[in-house]
C-alpha cells in the first residue's frame, strides 16, 4: 500500500463518526490477529518441512550458545 493512499485511510478515519472508528479498529484489530496467525503457521510449516528433512540441529542450550557465538 502506497503511502499516500495510508494518508487517505487515516484522513477519512478522522471524520468518521465515533461509531463508525470503534467497528473499523476492531476490523482492522482482528484482521491484524488473523495475518499474523497466517504468517505463525507459514513459518511453522517451513519448519517441521526442515525438520522432516533433518535441516535442522539439536542439542543442549550450551550447545545452541555455542553454536550462535561461532557464527
């Protein structure tokens, strides 16, 4: 989204009648919870396809410090 038309949004919210920007943050609110569980279970697809094709480590906390200081 370009940023004049988030400018545009935010200009028309504020002439909205007080009712009307309660409903549209609480759109926007759970729209928000809905793409951010998509993009949690995207990531966690990603990562049990790693696991499965064994991508990825193992081992103790000392083991992944270790392994994070060594990079």
């Amino acid at each position: 989204m370009s940023t004049a038309t988030v400018n545009n949004l935010i200009e028309e919210f504020i002439h909205l009648p007080l009712d009307d920007k309660v409903y549209a943050t609480e759109v926007i609110k759970k729209q928000l919870i809905e793409a951010k569980r998509e993009a949690i279970d995207k990531r966690a697809k990603t990562a049990m396809a790693a696991f499965r094709k064994k991508r990825t480590k193992s081992g103790t906390a000392k083991d992944l410090y270790r392994d994070l200081e060594s990079d």
